[in-house]
C-alpha cells in the first residue's frame, strides 16, 4: 500500500514539474515586469531609453505579449492533458468580476477612441464585459484562468509594442480634462497587466484546483505587501533624490582650536579653562530665515512653528484623551452614553481637516485676539489629535486582561491605584501607537494652519515661544504674547511655494518637502522609542 502511494506521489511531482517550472517563471517575470514599470513611472529610468537597440516601452511591450502567450500555452496544455493538472469546474466569481471590469473598460476605451462609437460606446463596453466574464466564469478552471488574462497581456503587449501606445501618444478624455501620455500609460499597464499575469500564473503552479486558489490568494497578498513597501520607498527616495540637494547646499563645517576661559561659581567660586578643538558646524537651510542679505534662505521658522505646533497639540490632547478613555474604559462601563462617544470620536476622526480648520477660524481665532496665532494652530491640531487618542487608549486599555485588574483587586490595592500602577503601564505600548498616527498626521497638515495661524509664508525669525512666557500674581497668572503672533510651518511653507509657482523655485519645494518628512520620520522616532521603553518596563 505504501509504495502504491509513493509511485503515485512520484507520479505526480514527475507530471507537475513542467507545468511548475513554466507558471513559475511566468509569475516571476510578470512580477520583475510590474517592479520595471514602477521605476519607470517614477522616473528612475525613463520608457524611450535605449536597451539593446530597442526602447525600454518596446521591451516592455514585447515583455507583455510574452507572458499573454505563455500563459495561453500553460492553459490550452492543461486542457489537452499535456501537463498533470486537477482544475476546478470555474475559475470562480471573483476572477469573473474582475475581468468582466477590466472588459468594460477596455471595451470602452475602444469603442469610443478606435471606433468612435459616440454615445454608443456604452453598450460595447458592456458586451465586452459580458464576453470576458462568460470566457472567465463558464469554461473549466485552468481555461477560465489563463484565457482572459493571456488574451489581455498579449493584446496590451501588441498594443505597446507596436507604438500604438508609446512615449509619444496621448490622451485627453474630455476636452479640457488632464491628458494621459505614453510615459505612464506603458508603466501602468506592465504594472496592472503583471499582478494579473501572475496571480493567474500562481493558480497554474498548484494546479489550477483549490491549492491553486489558495496560492493565487497568497501570492497577491504578499505581492500587494510587497508592492506596497516598494511604492513607499520609491516615494520616499524620489523625495531624497530630488530635495536633497536643495537641502544640504552650502553646508559647512570644520574644527578649531578654542581657549576659553569661564567664571563657574556653585559650589566654589573658580575660573575653567577650556583648550581644544571645537567641531563647528552650519547648515543655511535649516539655520537661515528669508532675508534679503542671506546667500541661501532657509526654513527655519517654519520648522520651529511646526514643533510649537505639534508639541502644542500633543500637550492639549493627550492627557484629555487618556484620561478619557480611562474614564470610559475603567468606570462607565458599556452604556448608552459611551456608544455615543464611540459613534461621536469615530465620525471626528474621519471629519476632513479643512472643517476643523473653519471651526477654528469661526470659534478659536475671534476668542484669541482676533487674529490667526500658534495657539490657534494648536487647540485646532489638538482637536484633530483627540478622536483618535481616545479610540487607541480604550482598545489598548480594553486589551489588557482582566486577571491583572483582579489579582490587583486581590491585594487590597484600590481602583484608583489599580488603573495608574497596573493597567495604564500594561496599556502604554498601545497608547503610544495611537499617539504616533495621529502626530503623523497633524503633523502634515496644511489647511488648518492655512485659516488659524499662517502668518507670513517665508519669516526670518521664528517664533520664541520659551523666553515669551511671563508670570504675574493677577489672572491669568501665565502669559505668552509670542503663542498669539501668528507663525509659518513647514506643510504651510510648502504650499506657498507651489502656489507661488514651484517651476520658479523647485529646489525650495523639494528640499522642504524632504525636511517636511524628516521631521515627521523624528515624531514616529520618538515615538517608537517610547512605546519600546514601556514595552521594557512592561516586560520587565
């Protein structure tokens, strides 16, 4: 019995090789394909260069019309019994839905911009979409699976490469609209086409059947992480490459021999002499304000009024949102009245920036002097910052089990001493997470700043919030007339140069847009380091 399965297992590792060798080559070029065509889209090599006499858009298209050909070969063997393979009846609803969308919009496309079917154009479309949705659904598994998705990649590979979309080809939908050019129609197409190409493929490689399915899934959602991950870094880079220079222009720095001499008095009064080198160091684009006498300007009052601001919002907001989740969480229970807060901090949370922004510049801006302040900026950020304190403090606090509250409670150790010496510690990990998203996002926020506290877009002095307080024994005991002087901020800044005309000055848009994220990268920084420092004690 035993060697009858063995033979059989031997039988159909030796009958699937083939079929496994070919799905996987296909799925690994269409994926590589898909990686070329994001480089390609921004910009890392553009789709006319030259490789081997040819272009990169002709590659591409040629790329394309090889996989639609291969996986109709991989199909059309599978159903002639060439290749051992165990398909489903259908290749399933959701590959029908998916290229019935795809049909439709090629079919439009066609209709109305080949044909120029007028008005017509709709019910091509549709006729499309019913044929690829029947090619799809009503064919056995392996046919239904590489027969629209082969017929679409050897179609759009003919297409690009015989330039009837190329580099130079153009699209405009309506008159007046935007226009799509070549340069990224061909980028896309290899980018969409490819994760077809080689989700179908996946489906090939386990036969076509239900493992097939399952690793069809698996690879399109780990391509989709993966893609993901690369989208995020190609921005990033593409911000690097472009605003760094900008950036780091005119940067110095050197060393000097310093001989000092300082009167140091507490605990006895005696002088310090202080001999050797001394690294000196000047950075104009982050040290410089606009000044008419400056050789470089730079944006440092903005990146001050982005601290005051985010520091300002983060104060304002996090002990209020804490201390309301603890209240929510800890002592009223679930009741009527917290389903209401739920409800209410889920719909602010997802309240555009621009209301909060006219609530402040309705409400706050009057209250304040009449008159667009960082304080403004920071009650408004705060507000913004509040919904989503309040929602990861109560999942975190609702995380932490029960036995810790009760073994507490075992002691003899009050309510009170409970939540602060047991629960909130065990909650900070969460906590801080929730804190970290939400100075992500304040911290690029540009249109409250722009209603409650833009000043002038390019100062050349920042605010000075810290010698600004004064202290009086008559209300309202503390007071800063520098929180009520209206300040720039880096998304602000970054918005005045682009509207100002970014072409007039580029390297000052994208060097501050690369400051803009640095700054937010040190928020999520500190951040991180926080929520692994609680993590510790916890552990600990």
């Amino acid at each position: 019995m035993k060697a009858d399965i063995d033979a059989r297992n031997a039988l159909v590792k030796r009958g699937n090789s083939t079929l496994d060798v070919v799905a996987t080559g296909i799925a690994g070029f269409a994926l590589l394909g898909a990686v070329f065509g994001a480089l390609a889209l921004f910009e890392v090599f553009a789709v006319t260069d030259t490789v081997a006499g040819l272009t990169v858009a002709t590659w591409f298209g040629v790329l394309l019309a090889a996989l639609g050909l291969g996986l109709l070969v991989v199909g059309a063997a599978s159903r002639a019994g060439v290749v051992r393979s165990e398909p489903d009846r259908t290749a399933g609803p959701v590959a029908g839905v998916v290229f019935g969308l795809i049909g439709f919009v090629v079919g439009g496309l066609v209709a109305s911009q080949t044909l120029s079917l007028g008005t017509l154009w709709p019910l091509a479309a549709l006729a499309v979409a019913g044929v690829a949705t029947l090619c799809t659904v009503y064919p056995r598994g392996d046919v239904g699976a590489t027969l629209p998705s082969g017929a679409l990649a050897l179609f759009a590979g003919a297409v690009v490469a015989t330039g009837v979309v190329a580099p130079g080809w153009s699209w405009t939908p309506i008159q007046g609209s935007f226009t799509l050019n070549g340069d990224i129609a061909v980028p896309v197409l290899v980018i969409v086409i490819g994760f077809l190409v080689a989700w179908m493929a996946a489906r090939a490689y386990s036969g076509f059947g239900t493992q097939g399915k399952q690793a069809s899934a698996y690879l399109l959602v780990s391509a989709s992480a993966a893609g993901m991950l690369v989208l995020l870094l190609l921005l990033v880079s593409y911000i690097v490459v472009r605003g760094w220079g900008p950036m780091t222009e005119g940067v110095r720095w050197g060393l000097f021999w310093a001989n000092w001499t300082y009167f140091y008095v507490p605990p006895i009064d005696r002088y310090v002499i202080v001999d050797g080198p001394v690294l000196w160091f000047h950075w104009p684009f982050v040290m410089n304000g606009h000044a008419l006498l400056n050789d470089i300007n730079g944006i440092m009052p903005a990146i001050v009024g982005t601290v005051w601001l985010v520091l300002g919002a983060i104060l304002f907001a996090v002990p209020l949102g804490v201390g309301a989740a603890v209240f929510l969480t800890e002592y009223a229970g679930q009741s009527r009245f917290t389903q209401l807060v739920e409800v209410s901090t889920n719909g602010l949370w997802s309240t555009p920036s621009i209301v909060y922004g006219l609530f402040g510049w309705a409400f706050l801006v009057p209250r304040l002097g009449n008159n667009q302040s960082i304080l403004a900026g920071q009650l408004v950020l705060g507000f913004m910052l509040l919904p989503l304190v309040i929602i990861t403090s109560r999942e975190a606090l609702m995380s932490v089990p029960d036995a810790y509250r009760d073994a507490s409670a075992a002691l003899g150790v009050g309510k009170w001493e409970t939540i602060k010496s047991v629960v909130l510690p065990a909650a900070m990990p969460g906590v801080t997470t929730g804190i970290i998203l939400g100075v992500g996002r304040i911290a690029g926020e540009t249109a409250p700043i722009l209603l409650v506290s833009a000043g002038s877009p390019f100062p050349s002095t920042a605010p000075n919030v810290l010698s600004g307080f004064h202290l009086s024994t008559t209300p309202p005991f503390v007071t800063n007339d520098a929180l009520l002087q209206a300040t720039s901020a880096l998304p602000y800044q970054l918005y005045a140069v682009i509207t100002a005309g970014v072409n007039d000055n580029p390297g000052l848009a994208w060097g501050t847009a690369l400051v803009l994220l640095l700054v937010v990268l040190s928020f999520y920084a500190i951040g991180i380091a926080s929520r692994i420092y609680f993590r510790k004690r916890l552990e600990a």
